[in-house]
C-alpha cells in the first residue's frame, strides 16, 4: 500500500511541478515602463488545472486501492499482524474483515477460533501469494466450491507469516463486486491449498515486514 501510495505521489509531483514551474514567472506580467502586473486570470487557471490534476489523482488512487486484490490481501495481512503483536484484538479483526467483506465470510469468523496475540512480537515477516484463479480451484476438494462469476472471480489468495521461526499460511477468498474485492472466506491454509495457491521465491520474492 505504501508502495502504491508513492507512486500516486510521484505522478503529483511530475503533472504539478512542471506545471507550476513553467506557468509562474507568466502569472506577474511585466510591460516596461509599466510596473510589474499580477495576472489573475492566468493564476486562476493554473489554479484549477491543479486542483483538477490532485481530484484526479487522488480518485484513481482510491479505485486503485479498491479494485487489487494485492491491496486488498496486503489489508488483511496487516490487520491480521496488529492482533498477534497486540495492537488490536480480535473483534478489531472481525469488524474490519466484516465491514470489508461478504455475509459468508462473516458467519466464518463467527465460528473461527479468535487469533490471539504472541507474547515478545515485535515484527513480522510475510509474502503474499499471487491470485489462485478458479481455473485452477474448480473441483479441487482443498477448495470451497463456490460460484465461478468470471475466468477471474472468486480468487483465492494466501500469505505466509514468519513467527517466531514458525511459517503460518493463511488462506482467503475474494469475490469482485461493484464495490471492489471482498472477503469471502479465510482461514488457516490447508496443505493442499499451499501446493496450489503459488507463493513467490523466498529468495527473489518481494517481502512485508510488520511492525507495531
């Protein structure tokens, strides 16, 4: 997210900069003998033009933000850190995998054993899996078999967590709506869903580092 969030930032500063720059010495008009003019009109609209490039990018960064299921996977994950380093409990957890999510994932959780905190925690390291298509989970037995709405919705993705020089994998299933990804499933990933749900190099793969 904070990758996403800098890149956003970076496209204001190459729309805006040039903009501003090239445009400000133009705003104070200077006509010899007359003294130096301040050009309203020409502020206004370099004015405007700015705001209009921030709107914009400031909505594309929101649809962004809602429409990857990397984002949203990379949500979950840190919700799910806040808990086992203590900075949230599980009813934080709940709520925002509810508020976020489908009735079906919140009857899971209702049910699900609450994560809890691991005592001396102070960081985490995870990987984030790529989109498990339901081309690959139609009719595999380790997978909810749900409705298949496109070639790329439901998805199923998974992180893994290093504890304490433990590896945790947990699983999860998002489906496409007109208001983004949602959470439709999670639980801890079973040993068939690991073989299927592919994970990046532990070496070259990018890796998240949480902390408090």
């Amino acid at each position: 997210m904070k990758t996403t969030l800098m890149i956003y930032i970076l496209m204001g500063f190459l729309f805006l900069v040039p903009l501003i720059g090239f445009n400000i010495r133009k705003i104070w008009v200077k006509k010899t003998p007359d003294p130096i003019r301040f050009n309203l009109s020409r502020f206004i609209v370099i004015l405007l033009l700015c705001a209009l490039i921030v709107a914009f990018l400031i909505v594309a960064y929101q649809q962004t933000m809602k429409n990857r299921p990397e984002i949203a996977a990379e949500k979950l994950a840190i919700e799910h850190g806040d808990v086992l380093m203590g900075q949230q409990d599980w009813e934080d957890f709940k709520a925002f995998v509810k508020e976020n999510g489908t009735e079906n994932v919140a009857a899971v959780l209702d049910e699900m054993e609450p994560l809890q905190s691991v005592d001396g925690l102070t960081s985490i390291s995870l990987q984030i899996s790529k989109w498990c298509t339901p081309k690959y989970w139609k009719e595999d037995e380790n997978f909810e078999q749900v409705e298949i709405l496109s070639d790329e919705n439901p998805v199923y993705m998974m992180y893994m967590m290093q504890i304490g020089g433990e590896d945790v994998y947990y699983a999860f299933r998002m489906v496409e709506t007109e208001d983004g990804w949602k959470y439709d499933w999670f639980g801890e990933a079973n040993e068939g869903q690991r073989k299927k749900i592919e994970m990046p190099s532990r070496k070259n793969g990018k890796w998240y580092t949480l902390e408090p």
